[in-house]
C-alpha cells in the first residue's frame, strides 16, 4: 500500500482545479511509508471488511497522520519531512494550515457520507485528542521541569491515539465486536512503543533508518528519555542538557548508558503486557497468523529490528 494509492475514495477529494493542492499533496506523501494504512487495512481484512471499508479506513488514518504533520511542521519549524523540504517552508505557512485542513475536512466528508455514526464519533473524539496533545507539548517548551508522566500524557494524546483508532475502527463494522476495551489497551500501548522508540532515535540510539536526530532537544523539548534521563537530576544539570548539540556530549554524560538500560526494561514489561492483550484477541480470530504478525509488530515498534 502507498500514500498516493490513498489519495481517492471519493471522486471529489483532490479537485483537478486545485492544482497547486495536488502538487502539494504529492509532495507531502511522496515517499511516505503508509504505516498506519498498512496496519488498520491488515486488520480490517482480518476481520472481514469489505474493500470499499479498507480503503476508508487507510485513508481515513492517513489522511489525519499527514494532517498532523503538516501542521507540527509548521509549530516546531522542521524544515525536513522525509528527507524533503517541509511544505509549510516550500509553498508557505498559509498553504501549509489550509492543506491540513482539508484532509481532516475530506475524513469528516467521506466517513460521514458513508453512514457509520459510531465511526465519525470515534474520529472526532481522536482529532480532539491530537489537537488537545500538540496545545500541552506546545506549552512545554523550554520547560525543564516536565516529567515523563507529562511526557506520557501527550503522547497518549498524539500519538497513541491513532494507534487506538486502527485497532478499534475496523470492529465499528463488525455485528460481534472484540470488547473496545481490549483494542484500546493494545493500541494505547503501541503508540507509546512506537513514539519512545522515536524518542531513542533522536540521540542516534538504535537509529537503523538513518534518520535525522537531536532535532527535539534543537527544538527546546525535552522527550521521554530525555526526562526519564533526567527525573533524578538537578536543575542545573537540565538547563546544561538543553545546550547540548552533539552526539559525543551525551555518550559522556554521567548514568547515560545506565538510563537507556533502564529504559528498555521499562518498555519489555509494556511489550509483555501488549503482547498478552494482543493474545486476548485469538479466540475472537481464525487467523492465527495475523495475531503472530501482531505479537511481532510489537517488538518492532520499540526496538526497530
């Protein structure tokens, strides 16, 4: 699956008229990895939705990820996306906002249009909660007393809450539901995996896709190792941290490697947890394949392998 396969499920999603917004939404997904797609696609087939269905729910999780990008782009200032210009630095501020508008505007068009009230409730509770989690991380900025529980806090907002949406969108669909409960364990849990192993790659730890790194510190915010790092340190040792710029300066630093060790341990024991929910899911599955690729994925998330 790719992001430009994504681009239309309703004949009036990307005008031909609006030319300079194509060109804009080609430059944005071009190259984008469509993980989110993938997953909530793999689990609606598991479950037997329709083609139609698969396709709404890919793009609709898509749609509101590159949303979201588009617009912290534009707050944090990233001047890279994918190894790109950022679209907010090469068409403008302006066209950037209004670009992301529109994809959450399309979500609302095409799921509303297609009958499922649940489905639209469930999308606009997970908009509200992305867009409640970048207003916390914004006023944390420079902050050097924000600790992991905060941390914590707005990546549940940012970024598990699409993850909770693919495991628990797919089952709206469904007359025997797997409890929602159990979906947004699971979900909640990945987001968290998957953001602290983002978070371990911007000081180049476990960084297999070469990605670029330091980029939140550059930005004034502390991450969740970072603050796990740091929850037993002085203030001063926080203020220095910040000033830090290179990638020798923390391999110095004193309990650095300790920390990360700590780190991990924190994050197996939520890889057992996920991984016991994930099991919750077999008898309600005729594809014990798919639980397996589930159970692996949670892995992945943390330790990138």
């Amino acid at each position: 699956m790719s992001l430009k396969s994504l681009k239309i499920f309703d004949t009036r999603d990307f005008p031909h008229e609006l030319e300079e917004l194509n060109h804009l939404y080609d430059d944005l997904f071009g190259g984008g990895k469509a993980f989110r797609g993938g997953l909530v696609q793999k689990i609606a087939s598991n479950i037997g939705c329709s083609t139609d269905q698969q396709k709404l729910l890919a793009q609709t999780v898509e749609f509101i990820h590159n949303s979201s990008l588009l617009h912290d782009d534009l707050i944090d200032r990233t001047l890279l996306r994918r190894g790109k210009t950022s679209i907010w630095k090469k068409y403008s501020p302006e066209k950037a906002v209004l670009a992301g508008d529109y994809l959450l505007a399309r979500v609302m068009y095409n799921l509303s249009h297609h009958g499922n009230i649940e489905l639209v409730q469930l999308t606009s509770s997970c908009i509200t909660e992305l867009l409640e989690g970048e207003w916390i991380q914004d006023s944390i900025k420079n902050d050097i007393q924000v600790n992991f529980e905060t941390l914590n806090q707005i990546h549940l907002l940012k970024t598990s809450s699409l993850f909770r949406w693919c495991f628990q969108a797919p089952y709206l669909f469904q007359e025997t539901r797997v409890p929602q409960e159990i979906l947004k364990k699971i979900g909640q849990s990945c987001g968290l995996l998957l953001q602290r192993s983002d978070d371990l790659i911007d000081f180049n730890i476990r960084n297999y896709e070469n990605k670029s790194y330091l980029s939140d510190l550059k930005s004034g915010y502390f991450n969740s190792f970072a603050t796990f790092y740091l929850k037993k340190r002085t203030d001063v040792d926080k203020q220095n941290f910040l000033t830090l710029n290179t990638l020798a300066e923390f391999d110095g630093l004193p309990g650095w490697s300790e920390a990360l060790l700590e780190f991990d341990d924190v994050n197996r024991v939520l890889i057992e947890e996920t991984k016991a929910n994930v099991a919750i899911l077999k008898s309600d599955s005729h594809d014990l394949a798919f639980i397996t690729q589930l159970e692996t994925l949670v892995e992945k998330l943390y330790w990138r392998k």
